[in-house]
C-alpha cells in the first residue's frame, strides 16, 4: 500500500499560484501513477482489501488533482498561443473549456465548471489543492469549498482556504453538510457583503428543469426562492389534505402531484394543445408488437405504455376505470400520425435534401426524431438549432445527411476558430448509422452516432413487409383503431 500513496505525491511539492505548462503533471508522473494501480491485486484477507479501496479512494483525489493542474496548464498554453497568433484578448481561450470536456468524457456545457474549479484550486486554493493531491478531500468535496467561496475575491479566498487548511486534515471524518457550512461561516466572516450580494442574485438562477425517472416517470424540478417555493409546497398539502378528508383514496403525494399538473396545464390529464412526440414502429402501434417506442426528451418506453398513451390511459386502467390521476381513462384528445419511413433493417430515416438555406419543418422534425438530444459526444442537452456540419457557406447542403441537432452552447462552439465537423456513416451489424466527426484545435476527433430508432436490428422480412396484403392488414388496424378508441387518429 505504501508504494501508491508514496507514488501518488510526486511531483506535487507545495501547490502554488503558477498557471502556466510547467504547471502540468509530466507522462513519467502519470505512468508512475498508473503502474501503482496496476501493482494492486485483490488478497483473501478482509483487511487487506479495504486498505486497497482506500487507496485507490486516494489515487483518484491526486488524480483529480492532476487533471485540475494540466487544465489550468492547457488553458494557459491556448491563451499565449492566442496572443502570438493576434488573437483579440476577449478571445483567447474560447472553446478551452469544451476540449477540457471532452478529454474527461464530460458534456460541453460541464466544461467550464471544470475549467473554472482547476484554475481556483491551482491559483487560489492551495491547502484544499495539497488535501485532494494527499486523499483528505475528494473532488466532490474540493468542489464544495470552491463553490461556497465563489463569491470573494481571489485575496480573500486565498485567506478563508488558509483558514479551513484542508491538508492539515480539519475535515478529516466531516460530511457534505459539515464542509459547505465551514465555508460559508468563514466566508462570511471574511467578506459579509459579498456573501449577502449572492444570496440575493440567486433569485435570478431560478428555472425549471426535466430528467427522466425509471418506469416511464420523470423529475419535474424547480429551482424557486425559498418563500415562493415554500408557499407552493403549502398550497398543495392544504389541497391534499382537504381532499383526502373527504375521502379522496388517492395518497397525499399523488394528490399533489395530479394537483400541480392540473393547476399549470389547465387540464387534469396534463395532455392537451402540447405536441408530444412519440416514435414507434406500425407494428408497435397496429399489431400489439413489444418493440418499445421512444418518447423524444424522456428515452425508451415500454411497448404497452406507448400505445395505452395513444388512446389517452397512459395509466394502464381499463376503458371507464379511473387512472393515474384520479380521472376517467376514457378522456379523449387529439392523436396525430406522421409517418416516417426508415430503411429496412438499419433503421435510418429516408433521406431528403432541400435547395433552401434553413431546414424546412419537416427536415427539421426529421433530425428531431433522428438525433433526440444534442448531437455533441457526451452532451444530452435539448436540441435547440439544427445545424449543418459541412457550414452552408462552404457548400454544405441543406440534407438530412448534412444536418445535425444541437443545443445551442456546441453550436456556438462548433463555430470557433480550429473546430471542424464532417458527416459520415457507421456500418453495424445492423446496417448503416449517421455519423457526426468532430475535431477539435489540437487534433483530437470525437464521433458521435445517431440513436437507434424503434425498430432498429429487425431482419429484413420482419422490418420492412411490403406485400399488399401487410399494408391492407395496416390499414385495417388504423380504421379499427380511429373508430374504436376515445382518440381520433388522422394521419399527416
């Protein structure tokens, strides 16, 4: 065990303020690292094994101290590269922070947390640098105290990190909670103006977000100052609690859930005038087929659950049972069919171009469904803007093939200067998947593939049946369905 905690602090020395390449870990550094790693083998003995996990708890603080140093070393390396090449200073060091994301395998949009912790730990932070360097903090924890002294400036935030001195193991055993409260107290003692200034700006932070949940759920979350997120809390309790007095059967957490989808649709099931994309394949839809569909902005779901959601139970309830929410599952609302025909097998989209400078809405709905999140390698942002790889003003056409969606950070970054992006196409075992290629100033090409649609990986007499008397079953089906079910189907 000794030989990875002896190997792990070489080269680290007592951290300083210097940002510029010397500042990097070197390659014999890292190789010694990793070959301590590599010398660990699992034992019989109880005790032996935990003094492994131990430390290899430790190889990966100094790890995170490392890549904090060649972060900060890289951006210093692009900056002075931009000013020998004229770069106006505003300038210097755009699109650093998404190559820093990539390398770690995290989304663009993360990199400039990253880039931002690495520059305050090497440059302002040297205890808490010197305690990730040892194991006494991990890099979450590191975070912690760089996030809670955000605020003040680089002198008083050298001060309160001499005040906390991490390496001197003040957190030894201290949990989360234990850690931010520490730096807030210091923090505020070192400069309460400042402190209070923040409190009072992070009204403006609030937003709304959406991630999905196991089971075909998901978390709606709101980021709310603590009097209206207080006040909404307790409007629903009271409508809960009312109801259930009067003998509703549903729990108070359901009650207040349907309660705020209610209150902000305007209708109890929550479904109504939103477009809701649903991707599913005919069989899926017609011929009770369990090949899941896909709900853009959520991900995979269950076969059943898309087509109950179809004719407005999403619950699961039989026809007049009541569902989910309390209401009757015989509800109806406005389904329509767009149809999008893939290639057999593979699962692509048919192609279409277009002579027009933007995409059309159906080009667009077509990439939409095609790509579900932001094309970018690690990055599952919303698509904001649909983009062409090879640029319009370098002859790239305006074609499925050519377009991309993108949130709306990459876009802008894809843009800068030693970016490049090239569309191309991976073979698989189940045919042919679009291709984004993307490359960074250094060098460096990151790829990304487009999802496999429902469908996708079917042989070629079970995806594509194309006798007549298949599409007169299909049609079949449809007329059944529309005239059948609570929901009118039209097709677009």
């Amino acid at each position: 065990m000794a030989g990875i905690r002896e190997t792990q602090l070489m080269g680290t020395g007592a951290p300083s303020g210097d940002a510029g390449p010397d500042a990097a870990v070197s390659w014999a550094e890292i190789r010694d690292l990793l070959g301590a790693v590599a010398s660990l083998r699992p034992g019989a003995d109880g005790a032996e094994l935990i003094d492994q996990l131990r430390a290899l708890e430790d190889f990966k603080s100094a790890a995170a101290a490392a890549q904090a140093r060649i972060a900060v070393a890289f951006d210093a390396a692009q900056r002075s590269a931009g000013t020998n090449l004229g770069v106006p200073a505003d300038e210097r060091g755009r699109g650093v922070a998404a190559q820093i994301a990539l390398a770690r395998r995290e989304s663009p949009a993360k990199g400039p947390r990253l880039l931002g912790l690495a520059k305050a730990l090497v440059t302002e932070m040297p205890h808490t640098l010197a305690a990730l360097d040892s194991g006494q903090l991990n890099e979450w924890r590191a975070t912690l105290l760089v996030k809670e002294t955000a605020c003040l400036s680089a002198e008083d935030r050298c001060a309160v990190d001499e005040e906390l001195a991490a390496d001197t193991g003040a957190f030894d055993g201290a949990g989360d909670k234990a850690i931010i409260s520490a730096a807030r107290a210091a923090a505020y003692r070192r400069d309460p103006r400042s402190v209070t200034q923040r409190a009072s700006r992070a009204a403006e932070e609030r937003h709304v977000s959406l991630r999905p949940a196991p089971d075909t759920m998901t978390y709606l979350t709101a980021l709310l100052p603590v009097a209206q997120g207080v006040s909404v809390h307790a409007a629903l309790t009271r409508h809960a609690d009312s109801l259930r007095s009067g003998g509703d059967a549903r729990s108070r957490g359901q009650i207040m859930a349907d309660a705020l989808v209610e209150r902000t649709t305007g209708t109890p099931g929550g479904i109504s005038g939103v477009e809701v994309q649903l991707v599913m394949t005919d069989r899926t839809l017609f011929q009770s087929d369990a090949e899941p569909a896909r709900l853009p902005g959520y991900g995979i779901v269950p076969a059943a659950w898309a087509r109950a959601m179809l004719v407005g139970n999403e619950g699961q309830a039989e026809p007049g049972q009541a569902g989910p929410g309390g209401q009757s599952a015989d509800r109806a609302f406005k389904v329509w069919l767009r149809r999008l025909y893939t290639a057999p097998g593979t699962g692509d989209l048919v192609a279409a171009d277009s002579k027009a400078r933007l995409f059309p809405p159906g080009m667009r709905r077509f990439i939409q469904a095609r790509d579900e999140t932001c094309r970018t390698p690690y990055c599952d942002a919303p698509i904001r803007h649909f983009d062409h790889i090879i640029p319009w003003h370098d002859g790239g056409p305006t074609s499925l093939a050519n377009g991309a969606g993108l949130c709306e950070a990459c876009n802008h970054t894809k843009e800068l200067p030693g970016w490049t992006a090239q569309t191309g196409a991976v073979t698989t075992q189940h045919g042919t998947r679009h291709v984004l290629d993307i490359r960074t100033p250094t060098g460096h090409h990151y790829q990304s593939t487009a999802p496999p649609l429902p469908g996708t990986g079917l042989s070629m007499s079970t995806a594509a049946p194309d006798s007549r008397s298949h599409r007169r079953k299909l049609r079949h089906h449809a007329k059944a369905l529309k005239y059948a079910q609570p929901a009118k189907l039209r097709a677009a």
